[in-house]
C-alpha cells in the first residue's frame, strides 16, 4: 500500500496507533520521489538523511507513550523563500544560491515544535515573482496532471509536491495569488490566510505589505490542521495580528443552511475560460442544493486590481531587493573595477529577468516625479478595492468567484508576453491588495483533465468560516480524491 496518497490527518491516526513507522513512511516516500520527481522538479533542495533521523525520534516518542505535536511524524515540504536553519534557501534565484540562514522562520519553528518532518526545499519564481515557476533560477517545474503544462506560481513546487504526493502537506507564500493559483492548478488545496494572520518572520521579502505565507493540502481538514500549527502572533513581526486563534477543525462540519454567497459580476466577464465557469457555476448549484442563498454583488474597483498591483508590489520589491548587492551575502561578481561596478555586476549577473523588469519598474514608480502619479494613486485605488469588500460583505457572508480565469497552460505559452502571464492572477489579487483570506478548492476538470479550482473568500481572519464553506462543498463532491496518473523511471 502506497502510503503516500493518504491525507495528514489519516497518516497521523496510523502512527500514534502505531500501525505505520514514521520511519518506514519516509524510506517510502523518498523510494517514490526519486522514482517520479525528474519528470516533475518540484524540489530545489531535499534533505533524506535529515527527514529520516526525524523520522527514528519521532517512532521513539511514540513507543515510549512521550507527548507528540500535532504534526508528528508528517511529512512537509517548504518553499524555498521560507527560511531553515541550517538548510540552503535560494529563493530559486542565483544571488542567494549558497546562502544557509542561521535561523529559523517562525513557521518553520512552529513545524518543528508539531513534530513535522521536512523532506525538502521547492521550487518557486524566482523571489516569487512569476505565476508558472518557469522563472526559476534552477528549473521548470512541471504539472503533474500534464508535464507539458506549469503548474501555476509562484509557489508552484508546493503545489506540485501535494499534487504528485510527495509530500502531504506544503508551505508556499502568496502575494498576488501565489499560493491559491497553483493550487487551482494542480489540484488541490490552497489557503492565504489574512494578512497578519501568520508571522512573515522569516519569509524572504517581496511585497512587505502583501505578503503572506500559506498552505498546500490534499484537503480541507489537512488544511485547518496545518493552519492550526503555524497561526498565532509573533512578536518579531511587527505586522502580526495579536488575534485570537480558534480551532479551525472545531464544527467544521457546520454545513452552510442560511449562507449567503456574494457572486461579484466583475469576476464572470470577458476572459474567463468556458469550461472554468461553467464547474464555479455548477458549484454554486450545489451549495443551493445545500440551503444556501447565492446573492449578485459588484466589486466595481475590480478592473484596476492588476495595474494597482504591480505599481505596489514592484515598488516594495525594488526596495526590499536593494539589499542584495554582492557585500553582505550572497553572490558577488568575479571581477570589478571599484564598488559601483561590483553592485551593478552581481546584481545584473545574479538576477534573472523577471525579477530584473520588477526592480526597474518598482524604481521608476518610486522616482522623484512620478511617485505621486503611480505609487501614491495606486495606494488610493487600493483603498477603494479594499472598501468595496467591506461593503460587499455587509450584505453576503463569503464571496465565490474562479481561482484562475483558465486551467494549467502549456510552458513557454506565456513566457514572451509578461502582460498576458500578469492577468493569471486577476482573480487572486484583489484579496491581497485588501488583506482578507482566501482558499482555492478543486470544483472540477477541462475537457482535457486538468484541474479546475474555485476561490471562496470572507472577512478579515474568517478562515474558519471558509474552511467550513470549503468542507462543505468537499464533502459532497470526490474532485480533490482524484489523483494525476504519473509513471517515473521503473514506468
């Protein structure tokens, strides 16, 4: 029996009843990965050797009746903008390629204190820029649904890793959708919790006031498991919210009788995929079936979430990536003729384009004579598309709407046409620019068998009122049981 296509919650059951090894469960794992990963290139990094002293300490607490954490003896894997202590961390770009944090990020802390076991580093965009991880610095990383196809960014590593089954459970960060795109892509379950919710402590910056670290599941309830494990304020963060933490499992099986759904307009016109639509639509069915109400709703800042995005999230990257300039870490030119040259060589040299075009518009918003007409505006605009939620959900309890306006697209598809690949994210975005969560959750498949995702969001630090939503639709539907047919090097 493959064990690798069990949930977290299930293999955490066969371990503390001691029918399963954690050992035993790693040594599989690993014999899987090796046999299926070249074709997928999920991780950047991966640790067996670790993984399975982990593995040996976590089978003696349990003989030995010691107290375990709630992840104990799971397998995780991390992306790689996600600092560990002592394990390489990339952000799968070339200027950071031998860099090794000396300490750990709070939700990696958090794992280890659960008893998690980490196999591994993913792939990503590099410094999470992009919406197909085809802009690493390392690798492509491949659908496991379709290998020809992306599947989605920038935390498209994680998402792969659940999806292959690699790994039960995955952290990814989301700025613009980054974690809810590649889960919509591959299949799977993906939540961006509210800003604040989880510490950024740790996290390699991109856009400080957008991002946020996130999870990768094979279900619902593995979802509220792991956000269990890494919510909660962190006093090294100075934007952590001292909120509360419920338990996310608690009533989870409420049901959604007397619900309302807000279905926004803007988020159902020109450029949505027929087949997408139609499996959100007949979603929606669903919940009316199961005693909820579907309301019509306007968001009507909608059309300006993109350009505000990429004025605000370049500007901050800009900014946070100036520290990278070859004195303190990292990578630095061969040779240079004095300081100037030296900053100018590795960062040309050590940047990849994508990230390159990012810092260069971010500069220019910034600039003496245009901040004011791109960075303060777009802060402005954000403020409206925020204040449209607020008044959306005066009138409904959540919002529905496509995760992505098309399923997995084919590599290189978009590489040529950075515009057409930003508008990946149109749906995603919005709920980044106004802080609330979000979760993606399989509701269907392409004609051709590729995963179709739909977006449930709610009020500032709901995600216990999405995670119940998002059971509900689980419950009675078998999309996130299906599983990609892969075949590695023994065939």
């Amino acid at each position: 029996m493959r064990l690798s296509g069990h949930t977290a919650l299930q293999i955490r059951e066969k371990l503390l009843s001691r029918e399963i090894q954690a050992s035993d469960l790693v040594g599989q794992l690993f014999k899987w990965i090796k046999d299926i990963e070249p074709n997928v290139q999920a991780f950047i990094t991966t640790c067996e050797k670790e993984a399975l002293e982990k593995a040996v300490e976590i089978d003696k607490k349990i003989i030995n009746r010691q107290k375990v954490g709630l992840l104990a003896g799971i397998p995780i894997a991390v992306k790689d903008n996600i600092c560990t202590k002592n394990l390489t961390t990339t952000c799968a770009s070339k200027i950071l390629q031998n860099f090794i944090p000396p300490y750990d990020a709070f939700v990696v802390k958090r794992l280890k204190e659960e008893d998690a076991i980490i196999i591994g580093k993913t792939n990503l965009d590099e410094f999470a820029m992009g919406s197909s991880t085809e802009n690493s610095g390392y690798k492509i990383t491949r659908n496991p649904w379709n290998h020809e196809c992306v599947p989605g960014g920038s935390s498209g590593g994680s998402a792969a890793a659940v999806a292959a089954d690699f790994s039960f459970l995955a952290l990814g960060s989301d700025t613009g959708g980054s974690v809810r795109q590649p889960a919509a892509l591959c299949g799977v379950v993906g939540i961006k919790p509210t800003y604040g919710r989880v510490s950024r402590y740790g996290l390699i910056a991109f856009g400080s006031s957008l991002d946020q670290i996130g999870t990768f599941t094979k279900d619902v309830k593995d979802a509220a498991l792991l956000l269990q494990v890494i919510a909660g304020y962190d006093s090294y963060d100075s934007t952590s919210a001292q909120v509360s933490v419920p338990d996310y499992l608690q009533r989870i099986e409420s049901g959604v009788k007397g619900l309302r759904i807000g279905i926004p307009k803007e988020y159902f016109a020109g450029g949505l995929n027929t087949e997408v639509g139609v499996a959100v639509k007949d979603a929606l069915k669903l919940y009316e079936k199961l005693g909820a109400t579907v309301v019509d709703i306007s968001l009507p800042h909608t059309e300006y979430a993109v350009a505000v995005y990429y004025i605000v999230a370049n500007a901050e990257a800009s900014s946070n990536l100036a520290r990278y300039d070859g004195v303190k870490y990292g990578y630095r030119t061969g040779e240079s003729r004095g300081i100037i040259d030296m900053y100018c060589r590795t960062r040309s040299e050590g940047f990849g384009n994508e990230v390159k075009r990012r810092i260069m518009l971010g500069n220019y918003a910034l600039s003496s004579g245009y901040y004011d007409a791109y960075y303060m505006k777009a802060s402005k605009v954000r403020n409206l598309i925020k204040s449209d939620f607020d008044a959306a959900f005066e009138k409904v309890d959540c919002i529905m709407c496509p995760t992505s306006p098309v399923p997995a697209f084919k590599i290189g598809e978009r590489a040529n046409n950075p515009l057409e690949m930003y508008l990946s994210d149109i749906y995603t975005i919005p709920a980044n620019l106004a802080g609330i969560p979000g979760i993606s959750i399989p509701c269907g498949f392409s004609k051709t068998g590729l995963p179709i995702g739909m977006q449930i969001l709610a009020k500032h630090f709901e995600e216990k009122k999405i995670l119940q939503i998002a059971y509900a639709f689980e419950r009675e539907t078998d999309f996130h049981l299906k599983k990609p047919a892969l075949k590695g090097s023994t065939g």
